[in-house]
C-alpha cells in the first residue's frame, strides 16, 4: 500500500508529449525505490520468458528463435507509447496458436516466417490505424461470452496441438477438434517412451513447483515472495534439466529445439506480398483485436489497483507499433499476455523500465546462449505451454455467465464449439454475429407497465405492483428500454391492442423516464401511432423525456405528429392537466 | 366516425376459436352497413387488381395469368385467418421484383413458373412456422431506414426492369444498375415507336387520372368519393383502350400478353425438388419477411385508426397460409399491397368480405374473360407498374431519416447503394448487418453525469447543468444507458481514469436508474472494478437499481464482490450513509 499512495503523490496530469510518449511522464518522476521493484520484476520475468517466448513460437508452427525475438523490440516499443506500467508485452499463447491456424491455411510453397512476419505487420498497421483514427470501440463487438468462449476452445486447441510434440507421436497437424483428436489417437502406438517420460517429468515439476512446492517453503519459514520465485523459475529449471538430461545421456533420438543462430536480426520492414496480405488479413485482424481487448482489459485491471490512468486509444497505437517493431525484427504478433503480466506486476514491477530490462536480458540469451539450447527437447516446451494455458481455464467462470445470462452462456457455448468444430476464425464470426442479434432479441420485449398515481403523491408506479390510482380515459405507459428497431413494431402493437381493447382511453401518455434513445425506426412508428390514434379519437402524449432525446425529437416530425397532444415534464403533470 | 363507434361497440374480446379464424369474429356481427361498404370496396379493388395482378406476373418474369391466380385464393385464405380486416393481400411489386431477380439466379432449365411456385411454398411455410413458433420478432431485424433504402432501390430496379418492355426495346435482363443501364442504353436505337407511343399515353392518362381528372371533377361539383373511382379505374380503362387501339388498329407488330388460357388451376401440391429449394430459400425468407414487415406495418395502421386489434404472431400464420395457398394454385408470392390496402380501406371496406368479394371477381375474369385480354400490349402492363411503384417513392422520407439520425441514413443509403450495384439479397445484408453494427455504436458511448445534489432537496442531476452540491470522497456517477458488451469497456476505463485523476475519491456511486439490463460482460468489467478498486482504497456502490436488474445481480458475484460497498435505494440516501 505503501507504494500505491508514493504513485498517488506523483500523479499529475500528463503534458501534450507525455500524453503521446507516456515513459517520458514516470521517467521524469523515477524514484531509486522504483528501480529496485523494476530490476526484480525484470529479471524474474525475463526468466519466465524465455523458455514461454521459445516454446510460444513453436507452437505458432515457426523456429524457436522467432519467440524469442519478439519478446526484444515489441515490449521496448511498448514501453515507450504504452499507458500500462506492468503489462508484460510478447508472443502470448492465444495469438500463437491463432497465427498456426492461420499458417495451416496457406500453400506449402509459402515461408511460414514471412507469413507471420506480415501477419504481425498488417495487425500493427490496423490496431496503429484504430488507434489514430480514434474508432478503438471496434473491439466492443468481441463480448466477455465471446471472448471466454474462444479462450476456452483455444486452450483445448493449444492442448491437442501440443500433445504430439509432448509424447513424441508424428501425426499431421489438425486444426478442427475432430482431426486433432482422430490423428493423436491414430498415433497414440507410435508415443516415444523418453519424449513422453520427459515431457510427463516437466509437466510434474511445474505443477508441484506452482503450488505445493511454494505452500512447502512457506511453511519451513522462506517468505513467501521468495518462495514464489522458486514457482516462477521452474520453466527455466525445466529448460536446464531437461536440456542436461538430453545432453549427458546423450538422447540424440529425442526431438530438440536444434540449432538456433546467434544473434539478433536486424530490423528490416520487408513489405508483404498483396496477395499474402490479403489472405491474411481476416486472421491479422482477429490476432489484433483479441490481443488488444486482452491486453487492455490486463492494463486496466493493474492500473486501477495503483489509480493510474489507461488512455484505450493510446494502448491501441502502442500495441499496434510494437506488432509492427514484432514485424520488422523478424518476430511474431504480441500482445499483453496475463499470466506474465500478473508474474511482472507482484514481482514489483513499477514501470515499464522492468520491460525495458526484461528485453535486454532475452536479447542477451540470443546474442549469446543460444547454442546451449541447442538440444533442449521440444517435449519440455510441449510441457510449459500445456501448463500455462491450462491456467487460462476458468470452468467458474463459464458456470457464472450461465447462470447470469442464459443468452450470454448460449453464446459462450456456440463460439467455444464454432472454435473447435470449424476453426477460429469462422467460431469467432459466429460468436460475434450471435453478440449482436442477442443485443436485438434482449431488446425486443421490453419491459412495460402501465402506471397509476400513488394516492397523495406525486410518484407514477406500475400498477400491478402498488396500490394506484387510475383515470380510464388516460393510459399512463412507461416503457424500459430503448426505443429502436428491437422493438419499434412491438410498441406499436402493444399501444394499438391496448387501444382495442379499452375503448374508453382518450389519451395515452408515453412516460420516456428509461428511454436514452430513439432511433429512425422507432420515430417512424410513433408518429404513425400518432397519427392513426387522433383518427380514433385518442391523443398521444410524452412525458419524462430527457434532455438528448429532447434534443432528438426536435429533429422530427414527432411532436407536430402528436398535436393537440403535449410533451409533460412529469407523468404527475400530464395527470394534472388531462384528468 | 359512425362506422368507428359502431365498431367500438362491438369489439367484445374474441373466444378461442375467433382468434384462430379471426373471420368467424366479424361474421358474427355482421351487419347490412358492413356488406354495403365492402361490396363497394370489393368491386373496386377488383377493377385495381386485375391489371395490376397481371403486370406484376410479367414483371417477375411469368406468365401473365399466375398474377390473376396468386389473386383468387391467397386472399381468401387470408381473410379467413388474418387479423386485418382491410388488408389486400395477393401480388405486389416489390415481390415480384425479388421474384424475378431470384429466378434470373437460376440456370435456363428450371421452369420459371415452378420456380415461383417454389418461392411462394417456401416463403409462406417459414412465415407458418414462424407464426407457430412464436418467433416474430425475427422480422424486427428489418429496421425501417434498411426497409425504406431496399423499397426505393426495388422502384429503381423495377422502372429500368420495365423501361425496354414500355419502349419495345430489345435486351435481356439484367440486375445491377450498372448492367441495367448498359443494357437501355445499348437498345436505345432499337425503340419501337408505336410501343413506345401506346406506354406513354397510358403513363399519361394514369398520371391525370390520379390527380388533375380528380380534381377537375370535384370542381364540377362531383362528390370527390365518386371523382375518385375514376382513378381507381384508371388502370382498366388503360387496359380497355389500348387492347382496343391494338385490336381496332390491327397493330400485331406490338407485344401483347399472348393466348391466356381460361379457366382457374386445381390446386396441386406439387413438392419442391430440394435442390432448387435449398438455392431458392434465402431469396423466399426474405420476400417473405418483407412481404410480412410490410404487412403488418399496413394493417397495424390502419387498424389503429378503427381501434381494431392485430395479432402479430396471428399475421405470420395467415400471411404464411396464403402464400402457401399462392404456391398450390399455381401463382407466385403475395404480401399485402400498400397503395391497394388503401383504396379497399377508403372505398369503405369493413371486413375481409370486400377482399373475398374481390377475389371472386378476379376468378371471374379468369374464368370467363381472358379471351379478351390476349392483344393487350405488354406496354400498357409496363405503364400501370411503373406509375404503381414511382407512388413508393418518398424522398422527403429519406430526408427526415437523414436529419434525425444519421447513422440510420447512412444505413438507408448503404442498403440502397447495395441493392442496386451488387443485388437485392447481398443489399439487404448488408443493410442488416450494418443496422446490428449501428445499435452497438449507438450504445458504446454511453452519456454519463456526474451527478451533485440540489441544495436542500433530495434530487440529483448532473453537475454540469445545475448548481448541485457535492462532496470531495464521493463520486456519483449515473449512466444513461443499459451496461452491455458495447459499452462495459468504456465504463471501466472511465471510472478508472476519474479515481486516477481524483485521488481523494474514496466511494464511487454507480446510479443505475436508467439501466434496464446488464449482461455478462458488463457485469465482469463492474466485478473487476469492485476488485481492483479495493485495493486502491476506493469502495463501489450502487443506487436507483431497477427490479429487474437486482433480480438479475442476485444471481451473480457483484453484490459480494463490492462489499463493503452497498446497494442503496436512492442517490440521497447514498449521500446521507456515505458522506
């Protein structure tokens, strides 16, 4: 806490550049303690991310090092125009495995390098695009359901994909939850006794080392954050073991990374082929979008724990410049990946210079340790993205949205399964399309009630929950919704029947006290209810109307439409004058 | 206003078997007034439709007949069922457009009429099946500026469609508006005079007699009720005189309707062949729903003037059956006609009798007196559609759509653009797709007020419009819109941003009175808040939480994920617990 309120002390508004260029607000601010919690936190994910960023890249179907070169420039770029000061930028593993599927698509005579490459390109040019134009409420259309569910579907995606390189079996890639599990089971004789028993050892050095290992220190007095270095240190203690293990046993049958050159690229912008670019661009869109809707939704958790400021739109220009600097340095897409994020933030991260320190210490594994690598088995990579994507797993999370919202858990349901059965991309359409015709159907049926006066008051309630009183030549109705093409017809009808039915109403007051909108659709309607009922001797009233759709209806036909009837300032008015 | 009165009193509630054949309902209070009325309406609507039924068989590219046949039993079945009592249901143009555009898809070999027939079978089942599933609300998703952009490109498409048969013109058919006009443009040179002359002079007798003659009659002292039959039977009297000019003027170089066989079909049901209906079912939902939107849009207005009831769902079930009815005997998709509806209504019809009464006369025709109909010269049919559909033109329509909301007239233009460059069905798409996009961009930026009280009342209202008091700890903020998907992202950050810019804010009070509903991703952005607002010292609080939205929170974590925030009933009373 001590540190939240030292953040507190120094948040003063930004200036113009700091706004467009945020590290240079907290480095004008950089006290020695924040230099201690960022050299921790540096280290420690560093740590973390090498062995994700090398076994990340293999899952996206491309060399080792690709990982690791995405995780140098794009987290350094993001570091200077990102407004998060503890997301942690790299290849995630959502994205991987989006960028495979993707790859999968694609003729054999394409590099799969370049292809990411310019899949990473085209998702900075477009999320930079957003984010200059000021339109980041595109990624509103990927919903909660929309998003658990793909999260969900991916991770089983991720799981299968990765359970050949685990055992050892050699069966094609699939990339629908039916081949995937058709060609593991064909291959299931074919499993490789060592691969598996490495790759089974890896998988249970990591769990034990997430928590019992870390409950076990705790309790031999260790403080707990040092034991909890211990949990994150286990995917690199599992790079060195099982990397030695290979070596001094000398296991040369056993699957490896291989040779990874040394050194890092220089940047280069190799302008994608249009036909290429075309190809990709649905799926560079989608890898965007996800990615930037995870990441900010990361940042803004973080930021709000410290009080501090995330500008949406800023973190669109700063994810899409690091995808491009992903681009030109022969990497791969990122995004703000959550587990490491969370790893960087309780380590002590208190600015994105323990980014800045994170990139430099993977930078210096590629200039300069890779060919220790060199025979570290892809079963224990296998191990680590298994292990950190099952995390990802939330099964409450999916039981919460169900019992919510049976709409939302429905939609939740069709994207998981769009995303196995047909792929990612078409189960993320379909679970978007379904978000928004939920949007319509909810608002179809609004809520109605047809009110009366509490006696002695001023206060209209519905009729069928208090005591009122009533006037039968006046219809009080308060709609609860937006008046729009939902449930334009609906209204209509609904005012038309009440009408038959009670041939004494004379005047029928529409209370808009819950209407924030009304648009084209819903107007046209009322005015031909306007219309219609003067001719069957009825007058349309409103009253409660606020002040933007004041504005509106001004705008219109709608208030000569419903002469000699009047706009009332309060249902208790409209009452007064019309009894 | 008698006949009003008078049908008020009689608008007793309707038993069981009167709602499902809403007929017997009328029938049993019949009176000798009715039948006056509706015999009159019947005759003339029966001199409007003969004509008008053929032309829109040739429009959709049939034979001449199946308009008169798509005229006789759909009605009838209609107003055994539907719950209009003065809709006119049978051909219509905007289904004949669709019709024809449909069957130019298909290849040559398919028989056009079959093809049609196919159409109506499928259309008037899904209607059926909608009707009986209760799901009516499907048809909400044509919002009016998509509707009105779609019927004004149709009237586009329909006047080219028809100019090369109004002017002896050569082509073929095309469908985009560019093809369209290459295709007149070419034919220009090949106009035929005397074609070109008999469409005109028919185009010019309907123009006077749908305005000047009536007018001039009036002045005559003419009772304008009676002036205006002379419109009404403009179209025969088209058809009179120029089957005259081409019989009497022995002019068979022109094109006429050809050998019109007499008599009415056996109504057959002739099941589709699945191929054909599989590509023929997205063109049938869509003329059958818009043919449906239309419809009861009509009859919903009209009813409202006699405080008559229209059963949604109950129109679904009888537009259903009668275009099931169309497809059995031999005739194409029907709707209910807009400007026919009209003058059944103003003719004075009471009850579907005058409809029944039409078809009657309609089957006479086709009985007895198509003999006399085979040198009617297909220019003349050119004329009366042209003339009919250039009444569907509303330009001050789109005008106002335009000026009160301009996302709605950018929708009308889009679905507009799109139905003339690319295709009706693709048009309309496009035109959905845009108006689901439009109702989630309406929601994304929610207004929200900081809210003070009015010294000495309990009322809040937004700080920036009065002179309210507030307090340094507390921040009520209330939202003008439901929390969902499209805007949960937005609500987060801004609460975020208002505790990082206000760091003595210590309770943040959400005033959901005009909050409706929430969904899950809302609900998820309002969970993280909570959370990570805790931790920067900050408690979440609601107020003004509706019924249906607490029944709604009750399922979910927040109310536990907020404490100790609490729920309080109004802002006040937030004030006064928290200040």
């Amino acid at each position: 806490m001590k540190a939240n309120n030292k953040t507190n002390n120094r948040s003063a508004r930004p200036t113009r550049i700091e706004r467009f260029i945020p590290i240079v607000f907290w480095l004008r601010r950089y006290t020695h303690e924040d230099l201690h919690g960022d050299l921790t936190a540096g280290i420690i994910t560093a740590i973390m991310l090498v062995p994700q960023g090398m076994a990340f890249a293999i899952l996206a179907g491309l060399p080792a090092q690709v990982g690791l070169y995405a995780s140098v420039l794009p987290p350094i770029v993001y570091a200077l125009l990102g407004t998060s000061r503890t997301l942690a930028v790299g290849p995630v593993s959502v994205a991987a495995i989006m960028v495979a599927q993707a790859l999968s698509d694609l003729p054999g005579s394409v590099d799969p390098l370049m292809a990411a490459v310019t899949l990473a390109l085209i998702a900075g040019a477009v999320l930079l695009l957003m984010g200059l134009a000021g339109i980041g409420l595109v990624a509103n259309f990927l919903s909660h359901p929309v998003l658990s569910g793909f999260i969900h579907a991916a991770v089983v995606l991720i799981v299968l994909n990765q359970l050949p390189t685990l055992t050892g079996i050699d069966v094609p890639v699939e990339w629908t939850i039916s081949g995937l599990m058709n060609s593991v089971a064909s291959g299931l004789a074919t499993t490789h006794g060592i691969t598996l028993l490495i790759g089974a050892a890896s998988i249970a050095l990591l769990l034990l080392a997430g928590g019992p290992v870390v409950r076990l220190l705790t309790r031999l007095g260790i403080p707990r954050r040092r034991a909890m270095i211990v949990s994150r240190a286990a995917p690199l203690l599992v790079v060195i073991l099982s990397t030695l293990a290979v070596t001094l046993g000398n296991l040369h049958f056993v699957a490896t990374v291989g040779t990874i050159p040394q050194g890092l690229p220089m940047p280069t912008l190799a302008l994608p082929e249009t036909q290429l670019a075309m190809e990709l661009l649905p799926a560079a869109i989608l890898i965007g979008v996800v990615g930037y809707v995870e990441s900010v939704s990361i940042a803004i958790t973080l930021a709000n724990r410290r009080r501090q400021h995330i500008d949406a739109n800023q973190e669109l220009i700063a994810l899409g410049a690091a995808n491009l600097a992903g681009g030109i340095s022969a990497g791969m897409p990122v995004a703000g990946g959550f587990s490491r994020t969370m790893v960087n933030f309780s380590a002590g991260a208190h600015t994105q210079l323990a980014a800045i320190i994170t990139a430099v210490l993977v930078a210096a594994v590629a200039l300069f340790f890779t060919p220790l690598l060199e025979t570290l088995p892809k079963s224990a990579l296998a191990a680590i993205i298994i292990v950190a994507v099952s995390r990802l797993i939330d099964p409450r999370a999916i039981v919460n949205t169900w019992r919510f919202d049976r709409v939302d858990g429905l939609v939740l349901l069709a994207t998981a399964l769009g995303v196995l059965a047909i792929g990612i991309e078409p189960g993320l359409a379909i679970g978007i399309a379904l978000s928004l015709v939920s949007f319509v159907v909810r608002a179809a049926r609004p809520h109605v009630a047809v009110m009366g006066r509490i006696r002695g008051t001023e206060h209209f309630r519905n009729v069928r929950r208090h005591k009122v009183e009533t006037w039968p030549q006046l219809l009080f109705l308060r709609v609860d919704e937006n008046l729009t093409f939902a449930n334009a017809a609906f209204l209509e009808s609904l005012v038309s029947n009440k009408l038959a039915s009670r041939g004494d109403i004379h005047h029928v007051i529409l209370v808009l006290a819950s209407v924030n909108s009304i648009d084209s659709t819903a107007l046209e309607a009322l005015e031909r209810l306007a219309e219609s009922s003067r001719e069957a001797e009825v007058t349309l009233h409103l009253s409660d109307v606020k002040g933007p759709v004041m504005d509106q209806l001004e705008r219109s036909k709608l208030l000569k439409a419903i002469e000699p009837g009047q706009v009332f300032l309060s249902a208790h008015q409209a009452a007064e004058a019309l009894r």
